[in-house]
C-alpha cells in the first residue's frame, strides 16, 4: 500500500471519527399538516410526532421561528424526554400550544370594548414559518445527554388569523337605560313618601 492510499485512509477514519459523535444522537419530526386555521385570541394546540432512532435519550423543545413568534401573545412548551431506539411508527406525540393576540380592528362607540362590531371583509391575514424540534441541553432535562451542539428539525407551518364576524352589541345601553330607570322610579317613590308624611304633620 502507497503513501497516498493509505493517507486517504487515515483521512477517512479521521472523518468518520468526527462525524459518530454527531449522530450518536438525534430526533427526527412527522405532521400531519401544514396549516392552520386559527381565530383570533384564541388558544390553539399542535401535536407533531418525535422519534430517536440513535442509541442515546434526548430531550427535546418545540419552538416556533421568528416570523411565527411575531403574531403570538403567548406560547406553551413543555420539553420532553425521547427515549432512545423510538423508531418513527412508534413516534412520541409532543404538543404544542400558543394564543394569538387580536389582529382586526373593530368599530367602537365605547372605547375599543363596548357597543362593538365586527366586520369581516378583506383577505385572512396569513403568517408562515417554520415548526422547530430542538435538542434540549442535559442541565434542561435530568437524565438527557444533550451532544454538543443542539440538533433540531422543522416542520412548515402557515397560520391563518380567523376574522369572528359579530353585530353591534347594545346590551350595554340597555343595562344603562334599565339603571336610569330604576333610580328615576326609586326618587319618585321617596318623593311621594316625603310628601305624603309632610301632609299628615
């Protein structure tokens, strides 16, 4: 064997040397869909399947990309322990939930909370990204062995903000008229009161 062969050799196991740490651990992600419908201020959950084919456990995350994060009030994500030789038919299940915050505007008389409407007319405004698994570090989960650097997957994910179409609600006036009313109706009885206990004097 030459020196060059055997160069290229020691340069391939030096390789393969580098790269077995990297994939002694990992996940791997499956969905169902891709978008979703979801109406303003509302709470929605998502639930993507993670496998670990590796042979080492691994905590993972779900996170979502920076233009999805843009439209979220608030998010909730627990991170979650995959053992290690879960083949992808025997995926874990992890949900993932968010809240959407109030995108349409809606026409007042009060304020922008009373005597409201709500119309709906134009285009659903539409926010697309990506759906990210990430590699929880050991110190995160106790008893994963996070690898050095974080491995993560993604899934596509397209959120379109509903429009709730609503008439103008006058309960509000109603409940004021009913008030005045009651406190006209209660001065009139005092007043009679007063006067009729005046005459007897």
């Amino acid at each position: 064997m030459n020196m060059k062969k055997r160069g290229m050799i020691l340069g391939m196991i030096f390789l393969l040397g580098m790269l077995i740490p990297l994939i002694s651990a990992g996940v791997g992600i499956s969905w169902d869909k891709e978008s979703a419908l979801v109406p303003e201020g509302t709470k929605t959950c998502l639930t993507y399947k993670v496998y670990n084919p590796w042979p080492q456990d691994t905590a993972v995350s779900v996170e979502l990309s920076t233009s999805l994060q843009e439209i979220l009030s608030s998010t909730e994500g627990e991170i979650t322990l995959i053992p290690k030789d879960t083949s992808s038919v025997n995926a874990i299940p992890v949900t993932f939930c968010f809240r959407t915050p109030k995108i349409y505007e809606k026409d007042c008389w009060i304020g922008n909370f009373a005597i409201c409407k709500q119309e709906c007319n134009g285009e659903l405004k539409t926010y697309e990204g990506e759906v990210e698994v990430v590699e929880a570090s050991g110190g995160e989960f106790k008893g994963a062995q996070g690898s050095a650097t974080r491995i993560s997957v993604s899934a596509p994910l397209r959120v379109r903000v509903q429009c709730i179409e609503h008439k103008r609600n006058f309960t509000l006036i109603y409940v004021v008229v009913a008030i005045i009313a009651l406190i006209l109706l209660l001065l009139g009885i005092f007043k009679k009161k007063k006067s009729k206990s005046s005459k007897r004097k």
